[in-house]
C-alpha cells in the first residue's frame, strides 16, 4: 500500500505533524508539558476502568474467606464484569467517534466510582457481582476514547510515549493496588480498604477537566486502511482481535489467581501473596511505556506481539513449576517476566491500530478490538477457576502457556499476509533494530 494512504490510515488528512493548533483543539501534541499532562490524565482513565476487579484480586483471600466463595465463584467475578465490557466496548465505541471525549471520560468515572462503592459495600456474592458488572461497563470504554485523545491530539511519531504511557495506567492500578490494599485491609478491613481507590476516581475528574482538549466537530469517516469501502476498519483489525483474545483470557486468569495462588499452594501471607499483582504491575508500569516507544518505530509489530506471547507462555511454565515443587522463588521470575512482557503486550496492540485505522475510525474500530480482549478476559478467570477445582494448579498453568503459544503461532503465521508498517519519519533509524526482536 503506498505511504500517503498508510498516512491517511495512521493520522488521517486533519492531523498532520506540522498542524497548528486550531481552536477548540486544546493542548497540542508538540509540546512536552502537555504531552505529558495529557498522557497523565488518560493514564488516570485506564486505572480507573479496572479498579473494582483488580482490588478484588489482591483481597481474594480475606474476600473468599469472609463471603464463603469457591475458586469459580471468585473467577465469575471478573468473568462478567469482563463479558458486560465486550458487547459494551463494540456499542459505545461507535459513540466514542460521535461525542465530546471529556463527556465521556466524565461518565467512566462516574460508573468506576459507583462500581467501587457498591463492591465496598456488597454483602454478598450477588452484589459483588453488581459492582464489577458496573465496573465492566466503564472499562469498555476507557480503550476508545483515550485512543481517541491521542489520534486527534498528538501528532504521528509522538504517539508512542503517550500510547505507552496510557496503556501503564493499568499496571499503575495493578500496582498501587497490590502494594497498598492487602496491607490496609490487615488493619481496617477490606471493605474500608477497597473504598481507598475512590481518590483515585476524584483524581480523575480533576485531570479531565483540566486537560482533556475541547475537541473540534468531528468530520465524516474516510476511507481506511488497504483502501476499504468508506466506513469500514482494515483487515488487520480482526488479527489483532484473535490475538488480543487468547492474550487476553491468559493474562487475566494470571491476574486474578496470581495472589490466590501464591497464598494456598506457596503459603505467603495474605499481604505478600498480594504483592505478587505489584510485581506484575509496577515492572509492567514501565515495560509498556518502553513497548510504546518500541511499537512507534517499528515496521514488524507482530514480531514484537510473538515474542511477547512466548515470553508469557515460559512464565506461566515458571508458575506450573512453582506449583509442582512448591519453590516460592520461582512465582517472583514468572511475575516479572510476565510483567515486562506479555502484560505490556497491549500497548504493542494499539499502536498498531492506530497506525492501520483511520482517524476517525479509531472509537469504532478499537471497540472490535476491545470486544476481543474483554472476551478473553471473561473466559479466562473462570475456566481457570474451573480447571484449578479439576486438575489443580500445575496443570491449569500449562493450559494458560497454551493459550500464549498459540497466540504466538498465530501472527507468526498471519505476519506475512499482513506485511509492515511504515516508520514515522522521525524513527526510521531505529526501525530496523527494533524490526530484529
């Protein structure tokens, strides 16, 4: 394809690098203070998504033992919440291309507020169930819309910093989640522990407000990439799908039974076995931002989606090792491994897409996307869950290491019907180097 339509594709005719700021457009992306608060605030969006079902995560075992949950009654909590964000993420990321991006970032904390609260508050398994079911409908749409953000406010060859710095906001509540909550729940109770996260929802409205950009009348869709018919996203879109779907269903399963994992077959102490989630988090903090960078000036990301897949598949095979010897070690080497890894895997994901949909395609087509990611996320959890009851830990880890192995196979093969991207101008010395992963 030529590169004036891969151009059109990646930034669209409105958002060339050289623009000056029109009016309405707020802060641009060509300078570094409001890249920085801008990619600060939409951080902020995607910690706020997943707070309700990460913070259940790292309280599994207080929250198990005071509401009497089995091992798939705790998977189903996030298994739902993440099938309410799949359909969601498909329906509302067409009205993430129609609406203002600061209206709807004001409803996502809004629902993630609320979500928080009823979860504080459930006294029992059926309302725990109410709280994530509201928290899946706000992380569906935390994807769209900061995609959004970042394709009309920052400029081609910058968005790699923003996108990984965006995508960590994840890993910034995985984090601060599993380093703070198992320890306050020790001396204030869960419930007072989980209803903490709330600052970060008041954080979030303030950032909006002061940063998000009054975005310009949207114009209608042109076509996409591969020259589709007007309207339609590219090919590559489903491959990413598929990808972010196997993934998907591993690294949540991984996120949600880590903690409990680590606390029944090692026998850490509640606060340690949630620390393991920190691990994951704070190395995946800074692995995703490197990765955004990486995916920016890279001409083969799928290589880079490969390599990423198997790394997963060989921390997985760490864990069904831990589980088989009961070596506590090797749980911290298959955390950080995953964590600087596959975890980061989709930011990698979408600065693809963003390279390969049109601009004003880009809520549409990342709620496709989204559909597959929250569908590995609602299977994974509980089928994990299920395994676990039937076969026990050791043999569950190795199914999840199949799922990233076949994720692995699957753009290794699809990479050559795919073909490359094009380097931003600004990196293409680097394209090559990051093209050998």
């Amino acid at each position: 394809m030529p590169d004036q339509a891969r151009g059109t594709a990646a930034g669209g005719p409105d958002l060339p690098p050289t623009r000056p700021r029109a009016a309405g457009d707020g802060p641009a992306g060509s300078s570094g203070a409001s890249r920085l608060a801008l990619s600060a605030t939409l951080a902020v969006v995607m910690a706020a998504g997943p707070l309700a079902v990460f913070a259940l995560s790292a309280l599994g075992p207080v929250v198990t033992a005071e509401l009497h949950l089995s091992h798939s009654q705790f998977g189903l909590l996030a298994t739902l919440a993440f099938m309410v964000a799949a359909p969601s993420a498909v329906i509302l990321g067409r009205w993430v291309d129609r609406y203002p991006a600061r209206r709807i970032l004001v409803g996502v904390f809004a629902l993630s507020g609320l979500s928080v609260t009823v979860t504080a508050v459930a006294p029992s398994f059926g309302w725990l169930l109410v709280g994530v079911l509201i928290g899946g409908v706000a992380m569906s749409v935390t994807n769209p819309v900061t995609n959004r953000v970042v394709t009309r406010h920052v400029p081609p060859g910058q968005r790699g910093g923003v996108m990984g710095t965006k995508q960590s906001g994840v890993q910034v509540s995985q984090f601060l989640i599993g380093l703070t909550l198992p320890g306050l729940a020790e001396h204030v109770g869960w419930r007072t522990a989980l209803a903490a996260t709330l600052t970060m929802v008041l954080v979030g409205f303030v950032l909006t407000y002061l940063f998000i950009p009054v975005a310009a009348k949207t114009a209608p869709p042109t076509a996409a990439r591969q020259g589709g018919p007007r309207g339609t996203v590219p090919s590559d879109v489903w491959l990413l799908l598929a990808y972010s779907f196997l993934t998907g269903a591993a690294i949540q399963s991984t996120n949600a039974y880590l903690p409990l994992f680590a606390f029944e077959r090692l026998s850490l102490s509640s606060a340690t076995a949630g620390f393991t989630v920190s691990v994951v988090g704070g190395i995946g903090l800074v692995a995703r931002i490197m990765w955004g960078r990486a995916a920016d000036r890279s001409r083969k990301p799928w290589r880079i989606l490969a390599a990423m897949s198997a790394s997963g598949a060989m921390a997985t095979c760490l864990l069904a090792a831990a589980s088989s010897t009961t070596t506590a070690w090797l749980i911290w080497a298959a955390a950080a491994l995953s964590g600087a890894t596959v975890v980061a895997s989709n930011v990698v994901v979408m600065m693809t897409l963003v390279r390969v949909v049109d601009v004003r395609l880009v809520g549409t087509a990342t709620g496709l996307l989204a559909l597959g990611l929250y569908a590995g996320f609602a299977a994974g959890p509980v089928s994990f869950g299920l395994l676990v009851e039937a076969v026990g830990y050791a043999s569950a880890w190795l199914v999840v290491a199949g799922a990233y192995s076949a994720a692995a196979l699957l753009v290794l093969a699809a990479r050559r019907t795919a073909g490359d991207l094009p380097a931003h101008a600004a990196a293409l010395q680097e394209a090559d180097d990051v093209a050998a992963l």
